[in-house]
C-alpha cells in the first residue's frame, strides 16, 4: 500500500511543476506590469499561495487535537524551505542568481524573529487564541516591514496594459490554485506512506509532512530560477518561511486551541531559526546564489537533524 501512495506523492509532484512553470511567468509579468518589484511579489502573495498546504494542515491538525502536527509541520516547513529548497534550487533549475543582501537580510531577519517568538509562545506547552492571533498579526507586521524596507529598483519600460497586467494577475493565482491542488495529492501520498511504514507522528510531521508540504516552494522557486527570475525565487523561499513561522503556525490554534509537547516545539523552533539566520546570513555575504552556496545550505539541514532529534 506505501508503494501506491508513493506513486501518488511523484504524480502530484509531477503537476505542480507544470503549474508552477506557467504560474511563475505570469506573475512575473504581472508584477511589471502593476511596477511591483518581484521580490514583493514573491515574499507576499506567492509565498502565500504556496504556503496554502501548511495552512490547511494547522487548521485540521489543531481541530483535530494534533497540537504537535501542526508545530512540526510549520517549523519543520520553515527549515525545510529556507535549506533544502534554496539549497537545492540551483542545482534543479541548471542556474544560479545574484542576491540582494539588504533584501535577504531583513526577510532571513524577520523569519528569525517569528520563529523565536513561536517559541516562547510554545515554551508552555499550549498553542491558544490569543497565541494564534498574535503570530497572524506579526505576519502583517513583517510583511508591512518587509514592504517599507526592501529595494524598489527601476522598473522597465513595459509593453503591458494595465488590463494585460490583471490579465496575467489572474493566470497566476489560477495556476498557483493548480500547484496547492496537486501538492494536496503529493503530500497526502507521503504522509499516508508514512504511516504505513509506521514513523512516529513527530517525525512524520517535522520531517515527512514538512517536506512534502514545502514542494510547491521548490517547484516555484526552480522555475523561477529557470526563467531568471531569482528575486522572485529567493521572495517566495524566504517570505514562506515567513509565512510557516506565523500564519501557518497561528492559524490553527484561533480555530482550536491545542496542546503541544514543549519540549519538542522549542527544540525544533530554535533549531529552525538558527537555520534560517545562518542562509540569510550566508547569502548575504556571499553575494550570489550558486551549486556551491545551494550544497552547504543543503548540509546545514542535514547537520541539523540530530539537534531536532535530541
């Protein structure tokens, strides 16, 4: 049975990277021509639409009183889209990109921030209301932040109409709707082949669900490497960590409140936000995102497995 839900998890992968290569383009076009830069574009509303798994996973994990499903599979998102999916995107894509240090700086930053707040919100064993409520709100904030600070570089002279901009604007969303539809199968896959193979939920959710749920992110960003568009790639990777370390993690409990194992929440937050800052700050002195910046990102994740573990 873990085989059929294996052959599941490739046939939705296999979609969303259709979806993703054709949502990539026209939000990129969309994005010139509203005269929006592109890295916005990514960390707001395609980090969003791709978050959508990570979204709908604390919703059904808090209602159903998996307190810890939903923290490991927000904070495992987070470390998984910040290390294996900007690590391994230069190497899918055959491309790398030159990297806007202020603007990795402050969205790698604010990342950080939202997780160690998650985890003080956690450090007491339950994920409430008002905890929900205020991670949504510090998405708002961040995103607010994020919106004032960032470069806005020279647009270029655009051949678009204002109706073709929307025109593209509604493409994206329609083929992004595509990618969280397809992913929704991948990732039902793998976590059913999880627990047919018998994995702790724990592990499943950290580990498992976390990088099942972070495909949309990786078929996003390589496509959008592919087409050149790397601060569209590096926007959507970093504001959906973002987006795991608040929405993600908040949504949940304002429906249901849930418990969760302290412990392991706080572990895994601290370990998450250490990751996060260490690739902000390795790309920002780097200057460029390459196989070799993708290689020791992708390492960083895997020397930080045990930490998770204990």
């Amino acid at each position: 049975m873990a085989v059929v839900w294996l052959v599941l998890t490739v046939a939705g992968l296999a979609v969303a990277v259709l979806g993703s290569t054709r949502g990539v383009d026209h939000a990129a076009k969309a994005a010139m021509g509203w005269g929006i830069p592109a890295f916005a574009i990514g960390f707001t509303l395609m980090a969003i639409g791709t978050d959508l798994p990570e979204i709908a996973n604390s919703v059904t994990a808090s209602i159903g009183g998996h307190g810890d499903v939903n923290a490991g599979a927000s904070l495992g998102s987070a470390a998984a889209q910040a290390t294996i999916v900007v690590g391994l995107a230069p190497f899918l894509a055959r491309r790398g990109t030159g990297v806007n240090r202020r603007d990795v700086l402050l969205l790698s930053g604010l990342g950080v921030s939202a997780l160690l707040l998650g985890v003080a919100l956690m450090a007491d064993g339950n994920l409430g209301r008002g905890d929900g409520v205020v991670l949504v709100l510090t998405w708002g904030l961040a995103v607010a932040t994020a919106w004032r600070w960032t470069s806005r570089p020279p647009q270029p002279e655009l051949a678009l109409r204002e109706h073709s901009a929307w025109g593209h604007g509604v493409r994206a969303l329609g083929w992004m709707l595509l990618v969280l539809a397809s992913a929704a199968v991948a990732v039902t896959g793998l976590t059913r082949a999880s627990e047919a193979l018998g994995l702790p939920e724990y592990l499943i959710s950290f580990f498992g669900l976390a990088l099942g749920t972070s495909l949309p992110e990786l078929t996003v960003v390589v496509a959008a490497l592919r087409r050149g568009h790397g601060e569209l790639a590096l926007g959507d990777a970093l504001g959906a960590t973002l987006a795991d370390a608040s929405i993600a993690l908040g949504v949940g409990p304002i429906v249901a409140p849930t418990a969760v194992t302290a412990e392991l929440a706080v572990r895994a937050g601290l370990v998450s936000a250490a990751l996060v800052g260490v690739v902000g700050l390795l790309l920002a002195v780097v200057g460029r995102h390459n196989r070799h910046t993708g290689a020791l990102i992708v390492l960083l994740y895997v020397g930080a497995i045990p930490l998770v573990l204990g």
